[in-house]
C-alpha cells in the first residue's frame, strides 16, 4: 500500500462511501494557532503517537494530514504502520486541503 494520499484520492474515497477515520495530527503549536480541522477530524498530538495509537480502529484506514504533509505526517505514518495500521498521509497537508474547499 502507499504510504501517502492525494486529495483528489481522498475526495473520491470520501465519494464512495467507505468508512474511515481522518486525524490531524499537526504539532500542538500549529493546532493551537489554527484550530480549525478539516471535515471535523480530531485533533491527535503526534508527539504523543504511542499513547492514542492503540484506540485507532482496526478495520479502518487512517488518513492523517498535517500542515504540509512533511515530517510530521510522514513520522506518524511510519509509526502507525509499524503498529499495524492501515495508514496514509494527505500529500500537501491541510494547506492542499483548505485549496479544495
């Protein structure tokens, strides 16, 4: 599986109906100027990825964005996989987002 998603992918996943769980997981400092998430998904700390990690449900794909898609999505995804999750990270992050709505 790849390790990343497009938002265009994202929106036709959303389109067809499956069931999955969207997290932001950008860095406090960036949530707490910004709260605002996109398509209500939680807010998730990713320094904190081991202790949330584990009430992710099991028979859905994650998808987690941060501000860009850079370091910070890209460390909670390889985290996350390496605990077994089906996991991908929005390329572009919620900037790429925010320019769909």
């Amino acid at each position: 599986m790849k390790t990343s998603i497009t938002v265009a992918q994202l929106a036709d996943l959303q389109a067809s109906g499956k069931t999955m769980t969207i997290l932001d997981v950008r860095r406090k400092e960036d949530f707490d100027k910004a709260p605002q998430t996109f398509a209500g998904a939680p807010w998730k700390n990713p320094a904190e990825v081991d202790q949330w990690a584990q009430s992710l449900p099991a028979q859905q794909e994650v998808i987690i964005y941060c501000v860009r898609g850079g370091s910070v999505s890209q460390s909670v995804q390889h985290r996350l996989a390496e605990q077994g999750c089906s996991v991908r990270y929005v390329e572009g992050g919620l900037e790429a987002l925010n320019k769909t709505v």
